[in-house]
C-alpha cells in the first residue's frame, strides 16, 4: 500500500551541501538518509515529497556537519498482510515465480500458482497447470493476495494465487466462459413433423 508518512528527525547537512539553498542542502541530505532504504515500520521508502519545516540548526563540537530538526514527507509503500495486489511476473524458477509489485519482487511459490498439479517448463520458461493448462510466463500481467511479509535485512513478500479470481485475469474470464457455456440452454433435437 501506498501512504504519504510524515516524520520528524535531526538531519545532518554536511560541509559540501552548505554553499546550497538550505532547502536544497536538507532535501538532498534527507533523500541520501532515507531514500530507497527499508524501514519496519514505515515500509519502502520511496520519495521525499515535502518539507513542512526546518527547525535552527546546531554545531558540534568535531563534527564540521550543521544539524537541523526537520519535518517532512515522504511517499512509501508498505505490504500488508491479505492486501490484493497486481504486478507483473518479472521471473520463472522451477520452485515459483517472482512478481514486481511495487518497489519490491513477491514470490509465488509454485504450489501457490493455482488450484492444479503446476510443473516446469524449463525449455518455455513457464509454469503449466496439469489439468487445466493454464500457463504463466514472464511479462504476464497478474493479481495476488500478499499472505507472508519479511521486511527484516531483505525485503521478502510471499504471495498466493490459489483464491477466486487471482491469476492472470485470462483464467477467470476463461472460468466464466465455460460456467456460462455449461449452463445454455441446449437446443432441442425433435425433428419436424
């Protein structure tokens, strides 16, 4: 999930970022500190998106950097367990696959594709389900529900597959498709008399 957080920290604005426009100096020491790095609690950061206020800034004895107290905004995107996502599958191993949802790649592990005996296809890159020969391969747009999160030192995301309309929206429009051709009314054979 996406969310706008705000935070409050002490930024340290080093000697080189000085001669800049202090909003300038403290955005770019802000992004080197927290741009693009993992937090348990706040999720991917992604983008420092406003500063709402710059505090007075200190020196310290030794330390030729100025600090200010900063609060500001930031754009970051946090999993949450059971949240449907979309992405795209970005890679095909033998054991599952990997999905760009966000910032981050989830793993589908291969008995979590969908509701069939799912085997490897290593010559097509590609996942097959025995009975239903669905397939899923790389570049195949798809949706799935988030049920494991690590944010520890990896970013690990485990997702499924295995639930009503999840998958590549191709099977559940082939699911409906033959639901409906099932249920038509079939035609009468009696011949004129």
């Amino acid at each position: 999930m996406y969310q706008i957080v705000t935070l409050e920290d002490e930024i340290s604005v080093p000697p080189a970022k000085l001669g800049k426009e202090l909003n300038v100096g403290i955005k770019e020491s802000i992004v080197d500190k927290y741009e693009g790095k993992i937090d348990n609690d706040i999720g991917v950061v992604l983008a420092i998106t406003e500063i709402n206020n710059i505090g007075e800034g200190t020196l310290r004895p030794g330390d030729p950097s100025v600090h200010y107290p900063v609060r500001f905004q930031m754009l970051t995107w946090m999993p949450k367990d059971q949240e449907l996502v979309e992405g795209e599958v970005v890679d095909i191993m033998e054991w599952g696959a990997f999905i760009r949802i966000g910032p981050v790649d989830g793993l589908i592990h291969i008995s979590q594709v969908m509701d069939d005996f799912v085997s490897f296809d290593e010559k097509g890159a590609q996942l097959i389900g025995r009975a239903s020969r669905r397939i899923l391969k790389v570049g195949d747009r798809v949706r799935a529900r988030i049920i494991t999160i690590s944010l520890k030192e990896q970013s690990k995301v485990g997702l499924t597959m295995r639930q009503p309309f999840l998958g590549n929206p191709k099977w559940a429009e082939e699911k409906v498709e033959k639901k409906e051709k099932a249920e038509a009314p079939k035609k009468s054979k009696a011949k004129p008399k």
